[in-house]
C-alpha cells in the first residue's frame, strides 16, 4: 500500500480541489435536498438535459423543505442558458466551482437566466420569499 501524496497540497490546483470537495461535502451535509428524496420522484429533475452541442446540464434537487438548483457548463467557452422555471422569486449562491469565474446570473419571467465561464459548476439555493 502506497500512502497518500499529502505533499501535493503544496501545489494551488490540487490545494484548491480539496478546499472544493471541503465546501461540496459540508453543503451536503447541510441540505437534506441533495439527498433525502434520492428514490422519490421530488428528489431529482432534469432542467437541461439535452444540450450536448453546448455542454452544460442542470438539473434541481429537492425536498419538502427547499430547492436546489445546479448548473454545469463542461465546454472550454463561456455559456449563456436560461433554465425555465416561472415564478421564481430569488435564489442565493450556495457553491461556485471557480471562484475567480464566479457565475453571473439574474432572474427572468421565465426563470433564470446563467453565464457559466468555461468548465465551472454553480449550486444555488432557491428561497422562497
């Protein structure tokens, strides 16, 4: 058995993953949405799924308490895509994949409207007013 290369967090790029997978485990554990409805029909719905030209999916989480929204864009350019979801009232950033490449979003009448930066991630909480 080899050990783990520990050594590597001396190096930005792996430091900053974990400081990511850190972030992505602690909001887990945090919302219930991201896993109590796991084999309930609430629990997961597709809100872009069929975007393979652009390369970027989003799907929403949720339970009887709250909403969570996820956005992927896995291109190497920045993507506009507006996920419909009419009557959403705000949403508040949970989790940025790149924080120097932070996502830029606003609400629509129809939804929300995202520009994800090239190979970056965004998870938002969507809160009722």
């Amino acid at each position: 058995k080899k050990p783990l290369d520990w050594l590597l967090l001396a190096y930005p790029k792996h430091a900053d993953f974990q400081d990511y997978m850190t972030r992505l485990n602690e909001l887990y554990c945090a919302h219930p949405a991201l896993y109590a409805c796991d084999y309930e029909q609430i629990g997961f719905q597709w809100l872009m799924c069929n975007n393979e030209k652009n390369v970027c999916y989003a799907f929403e989480r949720s339970d009887s308490k709250e909403t969570i929204l996820s956005a992927y864009n896995m291109s190497a350019s920045a993507q506009t895509i507006v996920l419909k979801k009419p009557g959403l009232k705000n949403i508040k950033m949970l989790l940025a994949s790149n924080d120097d490449k932070k996502p830029i979003y606003h609400l629509t009448e129809e939804g929300i409207e995202i520009t994800l930066q090239s190979n970056t991630s965004m998870m938002a909480l969507e809160e009722t007013l």
